[in-house]
C-alpha cells in the first residue's frame, strides 16, 4: 500500500476514533460539567481556526496562483453556504441544547436520532477537510488540521450519549450509533484525498472550500456552544490552541 494512502487511512481513523473516545467518556461520566467541555471544545476551536487559516487558506491562495485570492474568496463562501443549506436541512448541535432533547425528559426516539444524524452529516465536510490536506501534498498541516477536528469530535462524542440512553436505546446500541457518526468522518477523508489526488486542478478551490466549511463550523456551532457561563475561561482557552498551532506549524514547518 503507498505509504500516502496508509497515513490517510491512519489518520483518517483517529480523526474517526476520537469521536468512539468520547463516546466512551460520555458512558463512563454521564454527567459531565460544561466548563470542562466548553474549555475543551474552545481549545479545538482555536487549533481549527489556526489550521483552517494556516493549513488550507493560504495555501489555496499560493496554488491559485494569479487567481488565487478569487478562487479562495470563492472556495470559502461556497464552503460555508454548503454548511449553511445542510444546516437549514438538518439542524445541528446548537438547533437542540435548548431544547428538551438534552434535559433526558424528551424520550422521542426519532428526535433523537434526527440529533445523531445531523452531528454524522456535519462530519462529513469536516472529514474532506483533513482528506484535502493530504492531497496537497502537506501531511503536517494535514495532520494538524485532522488533530484540530478530533478535539472537536471528542466532546461531540459525550454528548451523544446520554439522549440516546434517555429515549431507552440500549447501551451497545447507543455505542455503535456514536461509533457510526464518526465512521462519517472516515468515509469524508477518503473523499477529500482522492478528489484532489485525481483531479489536482481542483486543489485550490478544495483548500478554499474545505477551509470555509472550518470557518462556518468555528463560528456557527463551535463558539456559541462554549459560551454557556463565564466566557473569559473558554476565550483563552481558543486563543491557547490557536496560537499552539501556529507555534507548532512555525516549528516543524520551518
């Protein structure tokens, strides 16, 4: 196997496991305090938002070429309506905090599973992220930008748990819906590759594109979803995974 194809296939796994690890968190701490997720989930923000900036942007800027900044301006804006239709199709995580379906008194299994299947159609663009950048040919920042979305996906993981065990799915089950939303993003980082591994020319506008799904992300459902108390906590707590991607990006990049 080309040992290209094994570092995606890895990488691609533990961008996918990550969400298994949190679903095993969430079964073995059910009730877990939302400063120490919010901070979590912050932290993975900061790295997504230094890797979406660092890793694909810019770099669809220099592949553009001449027409670089068009196509990344593009890139990005058709990365974010695309999440922004799905988001209008099928609400995400910040469409049902508020809702009964995280006070466990709801036990409408369909709502539930509408909840599960929106977080796996989310993964989706997120695991052409990291696939994307593997095809330009940049396995470090790939790498850094498929540890970013992991982060993310951890805490995502915990909270898929307990609404299933509430609406009475049995706890294996619950296992394997959680572990199937992150095969998700298996499947997205296998797309993400080969696209632009078989089509090249489309690298900038995937780099663009891929970014501008991050963005919407960070901004959309990242961020609000931390701010449920004291803000000032999970602030620094963004701006200390931002600037460990750059410090981390200067250092092996240079």
């Amino acid at each position: 196997m080309d040992s290209a194809l094994l570092k995606v296939l890895l990488t691609a796994v533990g961008v996918g496991g990550a969400t298994v690890i949190g679903a095993a968190i969430g079964f073995a701490f059910k009730k877990i305090s939302h400063k120490f997720s919010d901070t979590v989930l912050s932290f993975a923000a900061g790295v997504m938002l230094a890797a979406a900036v660092i890793g694909l942007i810019l770099p669809s800027v220099e592949y553009g070429g001449d027409f670089g900044i068009l196509i990344t301006v593009v890139g990005v804006f058709a990365g974010a309506l695309c999440l922004n239709l799905i988001d209008k199709l099928v609400p995400h995580l910040h469409r049902m905090v508020g809702s009964d379906i995280e006070s466990h008194e709801n036990k409408s299994l369909s709502k539930v599973l509408l909840f599960v299947t929106a977080i796996a159609i989310h993964n989706l663009p997120e695991g052409i992220a990291a696939g994307v950048g593997f095809g330009a040919d940049d396995p470090t920042g790939a790498l850094v930008i498929a540890g970013g979305i992991a982060l993310q996906n951890i805490p995502e993981g915990m909270v898929i748990i307990g609404p299933m065990l509430a609406a009475g799915v049995k706890p294996g089950r619950t296992f394997l819906i959680a572990s199937l939303t992150g095969l998700v993003e298996v499947v997205g980082t296998l797309i993400g590759y080969f696209a632009v591994t078989v089509a090249y020319f489309i690298l900038p506008f995937a780099l663009a594109f891929a970014g501008g799904t991050m963005l919407y992300v960070i901004s959309d459902e990242m961020i609000p979803e931390t701010h449920h108390g004291s803000t000032r906590g999970v602030t620094y707590a963004l701006l200390v995974g931002f600037c460990l991607m750059l410090a981390t990006d200067v250092l092996i990049g240079g």
